[in-house]
C-alpha cells in the first residue's frame, strides 16, 4: 500500500512539472504542447513506479521482509525450474 501512495504523490509533483514544460511550449503552438503533454504523460508513469519502487525498496522495506522475499523467490523456482 505504501508503494501505491507513494506512486501517485510521484505521477502528481512530475505530472506538475510536465504541465509547466508544456505551458511553455504552449506558447509557441497549441498542437506541440498538447503532444508534449501526452508524451511526458505516459512516460511520467514509468517513472513514477520506479522512483516509488526504489523509495519503498530502500527506505521501506526491513531486513526480514527482504530475508522472506529472497527465500520466496527460492521456494518459487524451486517449483518451476523453466524460469531460471
């Protein structure tokens, strides 16, 4: 939950940031500041999901959560060996 809440205060400070990029190119034509938006829109999501991961990862997440995951993972590829 908390790498959810952390992804959408990221997409809401660099969609903020894109709107004011396109405020700028808006200036000089409507077209290319509608596009502009839409690119920084798409890619702000990418983004977003990996800054909030990297945030939950390092700061989030203790020792033993990240112990369980790693043998998690083990157990998991234990059982299906087509995925190593």
């Amino acid at each position: 939950m908390q790498v959810i809440g952390l992804f959408v205060v990221c997409v809401f400070i660099l969609n903020a940031c894109a709107v004011l990029i396109c405020t700028l190119v808006e200036r000089y034509s409507s077209f290319a500041g509608l596009i502009t938006f839409l690119g920084f829109f798409i890619v702000n999501m990418v983004i977003a999901w990996k800054i909030a991961l990297a945030i939950t990862e390092k700061f989030l997440v203790s020792d033993a959560q990240k112990k369980a995951n790693e043998e998690h993972m083990i157990w998991v590829n234990s059982l299906f060996p087509a995925r190593r």
